[in-house]
DNA sequence: GACATAAATTCCATTATTTGGAACTGAGTT
DNA sequence: AACTCAGTTCCAAATAATGGAATTTATGTC
C-alpha cells in the first residue's frame, strides 16, 4: 500500500475524509445510487460503508428514499445555496458573462487557475436559466485550455515557472501544445494580444477565444471564455469575439479591483 | 449532560456531525470568518476546532486565505452544482416559478414540507439571474406560512394530526394563527378554494399567495407562492393572482406526476 | 524598532470512535 | 421450502479524535 500522497496538502483527513467521499461518490452519480452501488466504487466494507451512509443520512447531506436509493440531501442544498451566493469572484463576474452570452450566444465560461489546473467556477449556456451545470467545479488542463492560457499568461516569470516544471503533458488532440517550448511561445503571442485561443486542443470540434482576468493582490489567476463547436465556429468568427471577450474580461478584472481592493 | 436528543433521528453521528456543523458555521456566515470567530461559537476547546478546520480545508470543503479568514472552497461548490441541478423536483418546478415570476413580477418560492416546518427549495427574484439566495435551504413554520398552509390543505387526516400534536405555536405577528383552532378553520377554507394566504401572519409587512404541489406517491407535499410587500400588495392583488398561482402549482404537479411517476 | 498582547498553531497522553469480518434479516425467486 | 441477494446489525480490536497546555506567529502600541 502507498503510505502518503505527493500531492500538495499531504496528511490525510481520516474519517471525514472517507465521508466526503463517499458523500461526493453519491451526489455527483448521474443517477441515484443504491447501497451496493456505492459499495462497488467505496471499495470499503459493508459494515464501514453502512455506518457512513447512515451518518450523512442522519446530518441530511443524503437522503434515503423508500426504494432505498441516495439523493443528495435538502442540508446539502442549502450549503450548495449559501456558498454559490457568497463566492464573490463569482458574483463579481456573473452579470459579465451574461451579457458576454447575449452578444455571442455562444458558451461562456468562467475559470480560475488552482494549482496546475483550472477549474469552472460558472457557465452559462442556454438563455432560461440552466445554471449550475455539472461542469461547474470541474479541472481542465491549464496548457490546453483557452481559460488555462489566459490565466497563465499573466503570471509572473517565477509563479509560471513554478507550475510550468513538473507539469506533464498529454497530447489530447493533434493540436495540443505538448511541450514547454510550444506553450511558452504561445503565452508570448497571448502576452502581447491579450487573447488566447483553443484551437481544438482538448477536444476535437471545440474551439474557444478566452481572455486573463485577475487581481494579483489576491493571487486571483482566472480567464473568461466563448466557446463554440468547430462546425459552426471558424477561426474568423472567433477573431470577432475577441474584443467583447477582452473587453469583459477587463471589466471584470477592473471590477475586482474596485469592489474587493479597497477592502479594510 | 444530556446523552440523548429527543428528536427524530436519534442516534450521534459522532465525528461527520461536528465537523459538518463547523462548516455550516463557516459557510453560512455572512462574512469570512477568523479562527477565533468561529471558536466562540463553536463551543469546542482550541486545539480540536482547529484539526477540525484543517481537515476541513484539506478536503477542498473550506478555504484558508492568506489573511486567515476561511471561506467556503471550490468543492462545496462542486456539490453546489451537482446537487442543485440533480433536485428533481426543483428541476421540475424552475420553469413554472420563472413563468410565475415573470406574469406577476414579484418574488416567487418554492417551498416543501419537512417534518413540521418547510423548507425553501427554490426562490425567483429578479429578473437577471441571481438564483440560489441564502434564503434557499432555510426553515420556516408550517402554520403561518403561504406555502405551509397550502401543503398542510392537502394532507391526509393522519398526516396532518402527526404534524400538528406537538406542533408549537408562537405568534409572530397580530395575525398569525396561532392555536390549533383556528389553523384548521383555515385550512378547511384552503381545502375548498385551492389557495392559502399570508396576510402578514409571519412577518409585518410580507403578504403572500399559494398553491399546494404534491405528489402523494412519494410523499411530496410542497407550495408555491408569490410573495409581496404590504404596501405594494393588497388583498385584490392577491386575489388578482390566485389563478395564476393555482394554475401554476397545478401545472408542476401534473409535470411531477407525468416525469416522476411512471419510473420504474 | 522594540515591546506587549492577542491570535493561531502544535504537541501528545488519554479517551472515544471508527473499523470490518461475520452473522442476521427479510424480500424476491426457483 | 430452499436459495439468493440486498440491506442491516454486532462487537472486540485498531485507529483516530480529544483537549489542556505550551509554542509559534501575527498585530497593535509606544
């Protein structure tokens, strides 16, 4: 057995961590789960998985429906409610990318670097509310992602470095940038244009035009996107949107200095 | 020291259960909260609060700044998303409240029978989307509540005696009903009409009209409501809405009925 | 800049909780 | 009636949480 992880964080939670696995195993299963269902991917003993699923049952982060299968909980639902409304970047940015989608009718997403990777922190994507997709706290690659490239461009010499070495590649399409030579190249062009592209580099069909967004007084490393399937956005169309994606972006970026700067 | 709560559930939930009430501190805060802060409400010794918090922020559930206030993390809002687009019947009834919403342009709840309170599931408030406000996952009384008094209108005779022996009224306002009498008065009148009002019975000032939504099948008995300040609202106004609201809450039970029942 | 004060963090022997294999229950099937 | 499978309960052993006190680190004051 491996004793430790080398990832970042390192000591283990122990026993609420197992919960929260096991709490996170049944809230992001697209179905509801019944107890041999959980126990198939827990990988825990009957008797240890019971008493888990009891305890989060009992909390009200799980429901346990009369056929037997979990839902999430309504305590789940109001944590979710409370810390969706008070993520201010979120907040800050949310009326941007609506206006960003009305112009372009397009997918906007917003991103935050975390690491060596990006997660989504919103979308927005169908005109009738849809929110709160499950994309939505999700990790992309920061070297293949427009949002990824944005956000790295604007770092400085010594934190890119720091996320550039030991970052391994994959090539996930034959446009991937998959190598330090070729991303570091890029992120010249991003620096001096102010737009980064992703040109069918993480997934095939999927293009997008995306734009930095950060406060670096807050280490806040983020980028804004449009994002449309190959077919029916050429790489014109995408040169088009790049001036309202800038141009949000910047409001955002002014806006977070205005509303969070001045704070105490 | 009392070794046992009375209410339902029963048994300790031993370590989740301290740890979750931690981050329910944090997360409901209406601020970022210092270690101290949470300490004095707590009401646990220094140095197990703060392992807890640890363990907390380590599993991506709370975030540690840099100024040593904690915030809710990117996790929560990871089961943020997924557990509030996967709520069925939330989903179900989103398009009805936002239609409601947008005929009557006043604040429209969702709202479903737990035990004796209700819980709200679901608020539409301005035009532009800002969904999931604090008010979501919170608790109000059955009996002086729109939304309460239209669940409880279409319990069966046992159902509604559970719920109101035991039940505690406490006058809120002058109006509030606040003895068994004159609650089941009202509700045989909501029985007869379809529809329940609010006239300033929880809060001085806040009228509302509602509808009862149920699936008896599954045990769902729920409410939706359009919610009004006095000054800006009067009885005809209300009356004016009824049938919107009654139609609406119909139309969500129907849709629950068609989507939800024939499964399995 | 040095000092005083408060806040945050670490330590570790004690204590309580989780663990997990196995036995039990009950519903559905042959 | 015997069998299977899902769900639940049990309890001695192993493990993780506890919490008071000491230590380090931030914050404010003169």
């Amino acid at each position: 057995m491996e004793p430790e992880r080398q990832d970042e964080g390192g000591a283990a939670t122990g026993t609420l961590g197992k919960a929260i696995a096991v709490l996170e195993t049944v809230a992001l299963a697209d179905r509801p789960m019944r107890f041999t269902d959980v126990l198939a991917v827990s990988g825990q003993p009957r008797g240890t998985l019971h008493r888990q699923l009891s305890h989060l049952v009992q909390e009200g982060l799980l429901e346990l429906r009369p056929d037997h299968s979990y839902t999430p909980g309504l305590r789940l639902l109001k944590l979710a409610s409370a810390s969706w409304a008070r993520n201010e970047f979120r907040a800050v940015a949310a009326p941007f990318l609506e206006a960003l989608h009305r112009e372009t009718g397009e997918t906007v997403h917003l991103g935050v670097l975390r690491g060596r990777e990006i997660i989504y922190l919103d979308k927005v994507e169908s005109r009738q509310a849809v929110r709160m997709n499950s994309q939505i706290g999700n990790a992309s690659p920061v070297y293949c992602t427009g949002v990824g490239k944005a956000a790295l461009s604007v770092l400085d010499a010594a934190a890119l470095n720091a996320i550039l070495s030991g970052l391994e590649f994959r090539r996930f399409t034959p446009q991937t940038l998959a190598d330090r030579a070729s991303l570091l190249a890029e992120l010249s062009e991003i620096r001096a244009s102010g737009i980064a592209f992703d040109r069918e580099e993480h997934e095939p069909g999927i293009r997008c035009v995306a734009a930095p967004v950060f406060d670096a007084g807050r280490a806040l490393f983020a980028g804004v996107s449009v994002t449309g399937p190959a077919y029916r956005v050429g790489q014109e169309q995408l040169d088009g949107w790049a001036p309202r994606v800038s141009h949000a972006a910047r409001a955002i970026t002014a806006e977070l200095a205005a509303r969070l700067g001045p704070q105490r």
